[in-house]
C-alpha cells in the first residue's frame, strides 16, 4: 500500500538539489494538507511560502544557520492563526473570544495536522522534508520577518525539495516504549534500560560519546542538544510571543 | 497516487460499525505513525490505546458524551510525554531540564505529527477517524483516569473503526484564504467577503442560521461553539494541568 509505505520510508532530507519545485505540486501538496480534520471546520491556521532565494539566506540566520534553509528550494511556515477569523466575525458583528490560551492551542493542534499532511503529501512525489525545531525558539524574530499580525504565532516549519542524497532511517524506540493500553504504565529502571538499549548501542551512539567525552547518550542531550539554560530562556521567549500575539488573556 | 488520494478524500466519520479491528492492522498504523518527525529524535510523546468497552464508556463521558467514543471500537489519546525520557537521563545521572513551557511544547509537537501520521494510515485501510477536541478541555480527568505521571498531558485523542457511513467531505476556505506568499499578507474587508463568502452561502449554513436564530454563521461560533466564557475557562483548566504536571518551570 503506497500510503503505509510512503510513512513508513520517512527519513529526514538534510542535502537538497537546487531543482524548483513545480508549481502544480506545491499547490496540490498544500491542498492535501488544508484536508486535515480542523477544529470545528474554523482552519485556523495560514502557510506561508518563501521561494525567493533573498529571503531564505535572511530566514537561514534565524533558524541557526541550517544550511538546508538556503539550499532547498521551497521553505513552508505553518502558523496558528486566530486574526482572519477573528477579523471575519468582528466584521460580521460577532464578538470574538479567541484571545486565550486554549485558542492558541487549539490553532496549534490545527496547523501542525496541515504540516504532517503537507510534509506526507510532499513525500509522495519524491520530494524530501527537513522540520525547523528553531521556529518557536525564535518565534519573535519570524514574527517581525514575515510582518504577522496579532492571533498569528508561527508553530511549525519545514524545507521541501529534491534530496540530493538518500540517508539511513533514523531509529527509532521500540513500540513497546511508547504504546500503553488502556491505563499509563509508567517505566521501572528495567523498562528504561531495555527501551533505550538499541539507541544506546548504536555505532553513531558510540562515537557521539567519544567526541564529547560524555559519559551517556542522555548526557549529550542534557549538556549538548537541549539545556536547561536554552529552555529556559526560549520558553520565556515564547510565553512572551503569546502574550504579544494576543493568546494570554486568561480572564 | 494514493498517497495524495488519501489524503485529499479525508472525511470525518461519526458513525461506526462495532467490528473489531485487527491488531496487524494497529499495529501497522501506529508504526507509520512513529516514523514521523520529531525532535532531536526524543520521541517525546506516548500514545494511549482503549479498546476496553467499559473504558470506552466511561471515556466518552468525559469527551462530552460524544457517541463515536463508545460506537467506534478503538480510541487513541497521544500525549506529549517527557516522563520516560526524564526517567532515562536521571537513570543515566544526567539532569534533565525538560520541565519549562518549550519542553510542552516541543513534545505536543511531536505527539501531533504522530497522531496525524496515525490517522492518515488508518484511512489507507479503509478506517475512519474523528478527532476530539475535548481532550484538552478535559485534559485533567484524562490525566486522572489514564493514570499518567508528572510529565503527560494529552493534546490529542480520535477514535478509529470502520464507518458506518460515507458523508461529504467537510468544506474548507479557498486556498487563498489560508496560503501567503514571502510575507504575511493580511486581510483587508474585502478578502475576508471573498474568502468566507462560499462557506456563508452553504445550504448547511443557512439551516444553522435558521435553527439558532442568530444573524451569521461567526455568531454561531461565537455564541454557541467556542464562547470566550468556556476557552476562558478551558484556558485556565489547562494551564493549571500544565502547572501540575511539571511544565511551568521557566526561570
């Protein structure tokens, strides 16, 4: 089944060719993509396409200079957006109510189903995907770049074009570490060793540990990848979004 | 190609048949569903499975009494979950510093695209799906009722089985209405009549209009869908829930 199997061959594209990407695809990737279930058919969401090769050496820096930004030819940037139907019901004399934190979420929830399906549909043709976890850490900066009004928060984004090399699958965790039926059954010690044995032992494990001299795999991510210290702060840069955006007012 | 054809025929099923579905089958669906993206290769999310009858009923009272969660015969709830992979740095004698806001939310992302990989696996076999946006108003029974640790909170939930009927598709905005170009381009009066005008003049609208007696379809959502009072209050539940499961630490 082309589907399943479209899914299942996932892999992260990090090199891409310079090819355009034509026209009639992009427009019917996106059209799969706007066919997510949406809350309450509200579609509160918007994309924003960036071709222009200026723009995506200026969006590279933002996004911590990952090359595949200047490289790919077509960046998408998916947005919880409450300000065209908040700006539909003040024109039709409604008032409305969407200046919450529920409502952020909710716009969330809604723009990143149209990602994954725009990213599924893109895989389909052949196309490759890279997703920018640096788009909420610099949430403000790509508010200010693409001029985004209130009721819109950039939440997701991804490079699309042709690979120009075929990676390995990345791994993954075995089922039985993510799956629970009926109740949450939480993890005893042997349960995490066992779980995270395969990833630990991978060779690519092996020598991430040789060049930082770390002593586990868990040490790269709490020293290396994703400190407390950048959460932190990015999680006041984002907190600090949502409240410029209009998403916090809670009472 | 399938893939797309899938993608582009998504309806929303509320009625089921009762028959059961194969675990191959499941098990298939949430292996697609693992392949998706997701950050750093953490796989911060779990996925709840409830085939359980008495489960199920007791769930759907909690979803609003939404019968689809008693009819159909599986229901999924994904949630963004840093409790393994806290369990798995603290075992290791690494310090995690994943309980801030960020941490949140890089996790619901992760949990998002899974459940949106899921959902368009099971419709390539014939499946239905609905999602339930109740699962975050209700996010602290949930959290009650599945037992989930400091860490969890579910962000998503749909029920699968095979549909009992064949509805329209759902109709959506014209892709104008949703797609920019290099920048945010906003709304001005006149796109948003353009924009909104087909889905205004939709005999379903005009049947609802009817019914509740009110002026236009924004009222609808403003005065009987998704009032300010109830997001206020769902507003307040989750972040509460975001407190209580160890998420709010940002300084």
């Amino acid at each position: 089944m082309q589907t399943i199997e479209t899914l299942l061959n996932h892999k992260t594209i990090r090199n891409y060719k310079s090819d355009p990407i034509d026209d009639k695809i992009l427009n019917t990737i996106l059209e799969a993509g706007f066919r997510a279930s949406t809350t309450g058919n509200m579609q509160v969401y918007s994309v924003i396409v960036t071709k222009d090769e200026q723009n995506r050496k200026e969006l590279c820096k933002f996004h911590f200079g990952q090359k595949m930004v200047e490289q790919a030819p077509v960046l998408l940037t998916f947005c919880a957006d409450f300000n065209r139907f908040n700006k539909w019901c003040e024109q039709r004399g409604a008032k409305p109510g969407y200046d919450n934190f529920l409502s952020f979420f909710t716009a969330s929830i809604d723009a990143l189903l149209v990602a994954q399906n725009v990213g599924v549909a893109a895989e389909a043709y052949g196309l490759g995907i890279c997703y920018l976890g640096t788009i909420t850490y610099m949430a403000d900066k790509f508010i200010e770049f693409f001029e985004m009004p209130k009721g819109v928060v950039p939440v997701a984004s991804f490079v699309i074009g042709y690979p120009a090399d075929d990676p390995e699958r990345a791994d993954r965790l075995p089922a039985e570490g993510v799956v629970h039926y009926e109740k949450y059954k939480d993890y005893s010690p042997g349960d995490i060793d066992r779980i995270y044995e395969e990833k630990e032992n991978l060779p690519l494990t092996q020598k991430l540990l040789e060049e930082n001299q770390l002593p586990s795999l868990a040490h790269i991510f709490t020293e290396k990848r994703y400190t407390q210290k950048d959460n932190v702060h990015f999680s006041n840069v984002f907190l600090k979004v949502l409240k410029d955006q209009g998403f916090m007012n809670n009472d």
